[in-house]
C-alpha cells in the first residue's frame, strides 16, 4: 500500500523568515520608476504586436523608451523619482 505524504516545505513554502528585508524592499521602492517605465513600453509594443503601428504608435513607443532611458539614467545616478514628463 502507497501512503500519500504532502512534503511540508512545499506546502508552507514562505515562512515568515523567507520574507523580504527592510533593504530588499527599500531596493525595490528604488527602483520603482525604471519598472514602471519598463511596463509602459511593454505596453506600447503589446499594443502594435498584430498590427502596423501608425504614427501614433511610434510616438508613443518613443517616448515610452526615452521615459525608461530617463528612469535608468536616474536610478543609476541615485535620483530616484527623478523621470519627469519628457515627452
């Protein structure tokens, strides 16, 4: 006869000890503008994926690079929050 045993680790697999430090969350909220921008133009380029973009689809992908291009420069510079409005 087999017995059916669940494995405890896989089951409770975040203990309280696994979750993320001060700093590991404090690194995230760091970089928050450059993931932000990053989802902006994934977005932009999910939007033309089947079609032909127009002239309005190519703006917008340029600007959503030039945003993540600023988010970079500042996270790397250490201005966080820094990405105004270029548009």
């Amino acid at each position: 006869m087999n017995h059916i045993v669940t494995v405890q680790e896989a089951v409770t697999a975040f203990e309280p000890w696994m979750e993320p430090t001060d700093a590991e969350l404090d690194a995230i909220d760091a970089e928050m503008p450059v993931i932000r921008a990053e989802m902006e133009l994934l977005d932009a380029q999910i939007i033309v994926i089947d079609r032909t973009p127009c002239e309005l689809d190519k703006r917008r992908i340029r600007r959503a690079r030039r945003r993540l291009l600023a988010a970079h420069r500042d996270h790397v510079n250490g201005r966080p929050g820094q990405t105004g409005g270029a548009a």
